[in-house]
C-alpha cells in the first residue's frame, strides 16, 4: 500500500518515535468496538474534515480492502460536509483515484 512521502520520512529519520506511534495506533484499534471497514470509513472521514489528504490513499486502500465500496468511501468522505463545510470535497478526486486503482499501484 501507498504510505503517504510524509509518513516515509517520518518512519526513516524518527524510527523509535514512528515506533512508538504505531503502537499506540494498534493498541487503539485492537480496542475499538467498531469492525475494520467501518473504522476506515470514518477515519476517511475524519481525515477528509481536517484536510489529511495525504493519507488519504492508504486509507482507501485499507477500506475497500476491508470491503468497502466506491459508495461508501464518496459517503465517507461527504459525511462532514454539514459540520465543517466543501473543505470535504478536496479529498474526493484524491479518494477515488486511489480506489479505483488496483492496491499493487500504491506499494511502497
């Protein structure tokens, strides 16, 4: 899967910090009540509201992955328009173009 320029660097020039986040990522999924393709539905969404559109491919990936749809993932990422507005519609080309390519496209 594509892992955002972003992330690379954060990984190579603070490995124990990148560490020690993504233990704290696995811990806090493997306590969420929430099953796979739900929880990356609404990280996209999430990440859609506070412009995180880098991640934004990894993420899709993982969903549609988990199962979810080319409908689910446009809904995830319009789900926020009422709270925080069009900001949301930035990242759907991002999410659409990365669903609708086959996840060997977005190795690393």
């Amino acid at each position: 899967m594509k892992v955002s320029t972003a992330f690379q660097a954060f990984g190579l020039e603070a490995p124990g910090v990148e560490r020690a986040w993504m233990d704290m990522v696995q811990k806090l999924d493997k306590e969420s009540a929430l099953d796979k393709k739900t929880e990356e539905l609404a990280y996209l969404a999430v990440m859609a509201a506070v412009r995180l559109e880098s991640g934004l491919p990894f993420h899709v990936q993982m969903a549609k992955l988990n199962g979810a749809t080319r409908e689910e993932v446009i809904s995830s990422i319009l789900v926020g328009l009422p709270a925080v507005g069009n900001q949301v519609i930035q990242a759907l080309p991002i999410a659409l173009e990365a669903f609708d390519h086959d996840p060997a496209v977005y190795s690393k």
